[in-house]
C-alpha cells in the first residue's frame, strides 16, 4: 500500500468518525421550548450564539445564532483551565511530575521569595495563597507586556505578594495555573503549547483549539477553542475519559478533575455568582450526590461561553457567545439549562 493511499484513507476515516460524532439525534425529543429560549437569548448575545447538547453517544441538539457554527472560534478565557488541568492531571499519572511536588524545584526564583513550598496541587486548585490577578472579562485579553509564559511567571514571582499560607485560601485569580503550567514546561522539556496538542487536543480531535493565539501562551486563559471542540472534551469526561474507543484521560483523572478542590469555606475571593459553588480544578463544582460526589461541573462563564457537565442526567451542554454578554442577563443560560431538563428523561436526585 502506497503512502499517499495510507495517507488518503485515514483522512477518510478522520472524516467519517467526525460526521459520525457529529451526527444529530434528536429525534425523540421536544425541543420547542430550548429553541423559544434560544429565541429570547438573541438580545443578550447580541445576535451570535451557539448551543450544542451531547447526550448518549450523539449531539442531540445543535442550534445557531447569527454567524456561529460547531467550529467557530472564540476565546475561553478562565474556562481554559479545565483543560490545563485535565492536562498537568494527565501528565502527573504518567509519573513526568508530581502533585506533590514543589515549585522551588522547578523554579529557582520561587525559592528566593519564599514561595518555593507552594505545590503543583495547589497551583491548580488557586490554593497559592499569592494575591490574585485582576478580574478579566474582555473577549480578547488585552495586549501583553510579556512575550512569553515564562517571563509572565518571572514577573509574578518577583511582584506578587503572598496574602496567606498556600492550601488554606482560595482566590479566583490565583497566578497558580501559570505556575502549574511553565513547571510542566520544565519538567518535560517542552513547551505548553506541544504538550497540550500531544495528550489532550490532538487525541479528542479538537482541531480548532490552540493555547497559542495570543500574545504568548497563558494556560490560565489563553485558549482559543469552539462549541465542537468543547463538546468532544466534555463528551469524553461524561463517557469517564473514553473517547473514539480510546482511554484519553484515565477513570481516576476524570473523578479527580471533576472533585471540589476546596471547600467553600476557603473561598476568599470570587466572583459573585460563583460563591454558591465549590472550587474544582480549572471547573466548579455545581451539586454532589448524597455521597458528596459532584454530579454536575461547569466552566466559569464570565463571558457568557459555558461547559457545563450533567453527569447526573448524562449530558454535556457547550453555550458559546460569540460576543461578551452583560452580566445581568446570564440568567438565560440557566433557562437554557433548565428548558433541556425538562426534555432529558432521567430523574436526578
């Protein structure tokens, strides 16, 4: 067999397993009342909206506004960080880096301000106890001073100050996933951007998603991704790390990814819509079941694009705005939620 007809069938075969995913089956459902939602959602999202609900092996519902469609890119901001996380988890299982494992290890600066005892552990789940970064909530992060991941590190090592003791507070805004991010960098000798595509983005098929669109790679909010590619990532951790027949991410990584991280008690400073919920690493943690274990996680929707994981239910629900909404109308995202509640025939408890 020629390369170039080796070459030929596995696009071919790339092509059928996309179609195949994105094969729409909503047949047995009514969603008359999701799509009058999506009707009055216009406003708020200034015409541009895509909504996407995977559920039992398809998309079960697939619906835009305005310009969007499955493989729109728009930037995830804070919601980027269910991925590095899922990514350091990933790598932390193949034994590359520790949990455990300090940053004055990695980074000799970290030592020298005294900040060389914080974890990679408490990096991801914004236990640093380091004063937080200004809140962001533009569509697009402004024009960066720093042309790389590690100068952004360098920088908030040397000027960050440290406002308690790592593992005790949480602060939205922690640096931390900066820091878990350029320690991967260094513990593996290769950059955030190539490992991301290795284990997480090329595996899931999520061809349109890159950490490497702005200014310089930032693994706390620098992903540019689309409804599709979020749908295929939630689809896998719904479907316990299985993905196109394959282990992408491990039983335990998923239930470790998916667990609250701190409780609210420790929450020292967030958002305002989010103090309801528990910190989970790079997602909140929306209800447990009667055994504490969450059964729905979502993404941090400040600017109106949401990820929100039902496992109670067994669906993924992907919301993408195309443009930053106000604050006062998210509220229809969870009427959207609600709408497809209604329609999903699975009790939840």
């Amino acid at each position: 067999m020629s390369d170039s007809f080796q070459k030929m069938r596995e696009k071919v075969s790339l092509s059928l397993v996309f179609l195949l995913f994105f094969q729409v089956g909503w047949g047995q459902y009514n969603f008359q009342v999701l799509d009058q939602k999506m009707e009055e959602a216009k406003k708020a999202y200034q015409g541009e909206m895509m909504v996407m609900v995977y559920r039992n092996g398809a998309v079960i519902y697939q619906k835009a506004l305005g310009e969007m469609n499955p493989k729109t890119q728009v930037p995830l901001l804070y919601a980027s960080q269910w991925l590095t996380a899922a990514l350091v988890l990933k790598t932390a299982e193949e034994g590359k880096i520790g949990l455990g494992d300090r940053m004055g290890n990695f980074i000799p600066d970290f030592n020298k301000y005294s900040k060389g005892y914080i974890t990679i552990e408490q990096s991801l789940a914004h236990l640093t106890g380091i004063e937080p970064e200004p809140l962001i909530t533009l569509p697009v992060p402004e024009k960066s001073k720093f042309s790389t991941l590690e100068e952004a590190v360098s920088a908030s090592t040397s000027k960050k100050q440290i406002q308690s003791p790592p593992g005790r507070d949480f602060r939205w805004g922690d640096p931390g996933m900066d820091y878990a991010g350029r320690a991967l960098e260094l513990a593996s000798k290769k950059g955030f951007e190539q490992l991301m595509q290795e284990k997480i983005l090329r595996p899931l098929q999520m061809r349109n998603t890159q950490f490497s669109a702005f200014p310089y790679t930032q693994p706390s909010m620098g992903a540019l991704s689309s409804a599709g590619d979020l749908l295929q990532f939630l689809a896998c951790l719904l479907n316990n790390g299985q993905w196109n027949g394959k282990t992408i991410l491990s039983p335990a990584v998923v239930d470790q990814l998916l667990a609250a991280a701190a409780t609210r008690a420790m929450v020292k400073s967030a958002p305002e819509a989010y103090q309801q919920w528990s910190p989970a690493l790079g997602n909140w943690v929306l209800a447990t079941d009667e055994k504490g274990k969450s059964t729905i996680n979502a993404a941090n929707p400040l600017t109106g694009t949401w990820a929100i994981l039902d496992r109670c239910r067994g669906y993924a629900l992907v919301i993408v705005a195309g443009k930053p909404m106000n604050d006062d109308k998210k509220e229809i995202c969870w009427q959207i939620k609600a709408a497809l509640d209604s329609q999903i025939n699975a009790a939840c408890q």
